[in-house]
C-alpha cells in the first residue's frame, strides 16, 4: 500500500508531466497541480516550487529545496532535461 506521501508524488509527477506535455507552461501547470493537492504540507511545497520559478529560479533547483525526491532523481531529471 503506499502512503499518502507516495500518492502525492505520484500525483504530481503524473500529472506535471501531462500539462508539460499539452504545452501548459510550468507555472500554470504548478497551479493546476495545486488546486488538486489535498494534503496542505505538499500544497505548501508546490506553493514554494511555483513562486520560486515565477522568481527565475531553475525547476530543479526549486524541486531539490522542498526535499519531495531524493537528490540523485533531481540531478538525473536535471541532466536529462538539460
């Protein structure tokens, strides 16, 4: 069984990559996403991944600051998209 962590990240993987992949702009994309988000400590965390790439910063330097994945996924994600 997985637990709701899991689900969320789940969630939010699955679904970042269908509205990346419908050419929705990340952003809009992380409001999407937070609209459907349940638990309020993962809502805080696509809240801050949102903000912080509004501000420029890079998707997976935002991503690596909320602690969601463990770094060696971001940095192979970073690799991969780069």
């Amino acid at each position: 069984m997985f637990s709701d962590r899991e689900k969320d990240k789940d969630y939010f993987i699955e679904n970042l990559s269908v509205l990346i992949n419908s050419n929705i702009n990340i952003s809009e994309a992380l409001d999407i996403i937070y609209s459907g988000v349940k638990n309020n400590n993962f809502k805080k965390k696509v809240s801050f991944i949102k903000d912080q790439i509004d501000s420029g910063f890079y998707f997976w330097k935002s991503l690596e600051k909320t602690k969601m994945f463990p770094l060696k996924d971001i940095s192979l994600g970073s690799r991969l998209a780069g």
